[in-house]
C-alpha cells in the first residue's frame, strides 16, 4: 500500500493514490489543528478513533441510502475510499447554536434550531473558510445550481439519520461539517470524513456545559480529557452497531 508516495496530505489526513485510480488510501493522522491551524497539537490515538468512527457512520448512511465514498476500512487508522472532485464547500448543519453562530449572531449555546440550520462556507484556508451568500455560491459557480439542491437535501439528510443515530447513544448531535464531491459520472457522494473532529457532539449524561463536550472543542478550549471524550463516542458508535 505504502509504496504509493502521498497524493496529498492535510491537516487530519493522508492521502495516496492505490493501483485502482478511482480508489484511493486515507491514512488517519493523530494531529489536531484548530482555528484555520494556528493552534497544533496532537491527540493520541486519534487517528485510529476518528478512522472507525467514521467507517461505521459511513457504513450505517449507506445503509440508509446516502451515497458516499467510504469502500472499506483495511487497517486501524486507514479505509479505501472512492476518489472524487472534491467540491470546495464545507456544509455545516446546525441543530443548536454553538461556535461561531453564536460568536456573529449573538444567540445563546445551545439554543435549538428547528428547522436546522445549513450552511455554505468556501473551503480555503488561506481565505479563513469564509461564510457563502447564496449569490456568492453562484458567482464563485463552485456548483450548479441542481448540484447545490441535491447538497442541501443530502445534507439534511444526513441530519437526520446521524442525529437519530447519536440520540440512541445518549449523545446530542449539536452541529457537523460535511464535504462533498462527484465521482467520474457525475454523481454527488459525501465525502472527507466524519468523526469528533468535524461533530459538535454533546453527552446527554452530563449537564455540566464543559463535562458534556465529547468533540474536538476540548482541545480548542484547552479542557482535557480529548482521548477519553474521542473513546467514549468511538466506544458508544460502535456498541450501538452491534445492538
Ligand atoms: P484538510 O486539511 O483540507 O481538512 P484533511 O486532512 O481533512 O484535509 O483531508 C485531506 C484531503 O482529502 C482534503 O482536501 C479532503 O477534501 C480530501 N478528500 C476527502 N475525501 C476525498 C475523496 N473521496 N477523494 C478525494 N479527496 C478527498
Ligand atoms: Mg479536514
């Protein structure tokens, strides 16, 4: 597998190519950057968490008809997955106001959201991932105006299996990022990932606002006890697939 030198490597993730061009590696990194980067550090044993988590996810919204690029996990910290053109859009689905909805617009954490909120912001570390009007999306024509409907329904979707999913695990799902792409014929499929890095995730056992974090705000907030958050969902995601 490793003899394929990296196609890419991000802030969470390695990238390489396999002998399959539609197929590539994601190797998942144990490195936790926060705030566009300027804060770095390292989680341990996140990689392999973030790995299954996400494999499981992947595999449960597949199974409830959500298309998307995850093939197989074949190691602790890697999974096979289908290469798309990722489009540069990170959609953010909101279920209670937290972070920077609260930060802009004042409303209180925690507030609920009904019907959840969804959110275009430009992918583009270098610009600071800026939030999108809709006349922005269609300047920057990073999608047609079809691809930019069936991101919005795909997304909500998502919302809805994945927040289900959480309750059953006694975790609120507060907020998630997401990243699409298409494949060779033109299909939309979820791609990236989706782990504690990228859900706002909230233990309904505990009602303390600091002790109930289960997601990557315990290490942007500098509050400890990431590996044990990042193993309490791994642990809770994976038990409930097996019920
Ligand atoms: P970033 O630093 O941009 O967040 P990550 O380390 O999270 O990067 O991920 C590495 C890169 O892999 C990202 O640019 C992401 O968009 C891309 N990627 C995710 N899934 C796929 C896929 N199925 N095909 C091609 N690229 C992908
Ligand atoms: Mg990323």
């Amino acid at each position: 597998m490793t003899q394929f030198s990296p196609l890419y490597e991000g802030k969470a993730k390695i990238i390489y190519a396999t002998a399959d061009p539609d197929i590539l590696l994601a190797e998942f990194k144990d490195d936790a950057t926060a705030f566009n980067a300027q804060k770095r550090g390292s989680i341990q044993n996140k990689g392999v968490m973030n790995c299954a988590i996400a494999s499981h996810l992947f595999q449960y919204l597949a199974a409830q008809g959500i298309p998307n690029h995850f093939i197989a996990q074949v190691a602790p910290n890697t999974m096979h997955i289908r290469r798309v053109e990722i489009i540069p859009l990170e959609v953010v689905v909101r279920n209670r106001a937290a972070g920077s909805l609260c930060r802009q617009t004042g409303l209180p954490l925690g507030l609920e959201l009904n019907p959840p909120l969804v959110e275009f912001y430009l992918k583009n570390d270098d610009l600071g991932d800026p939030l999108l009007t809709g006349d922005r999306l269609r300047l920057l024509q990073i999608a047609t105006d079809e691809e930019v409907a069936k991101i919005r329904e795909m997304a909500l979707a998502v919302n809805t299996h994945l927040s289900r999913f959480f309750a059953e695990c006694g975790i609120t799902l507060v907020d998630f990022k997401l990243e699409f792409g298409r494949s060779r014929s033109g299909e939309i499929l979820l791609a990236d990932e989706i782990s504690p890095d990228s859900c706002r995730l909230w233990n309904q056992d505990e009602s303390d606002p600091e002790k109930r974090i289960l997601d990557k705000d315990r290490f942007r907030q500098d509050l400890g006890g990431i590996e044990d958050a990042y193993a309490l969902v791994m642990q809770r995601v994976l038990a409930r697939g097996r019920q």
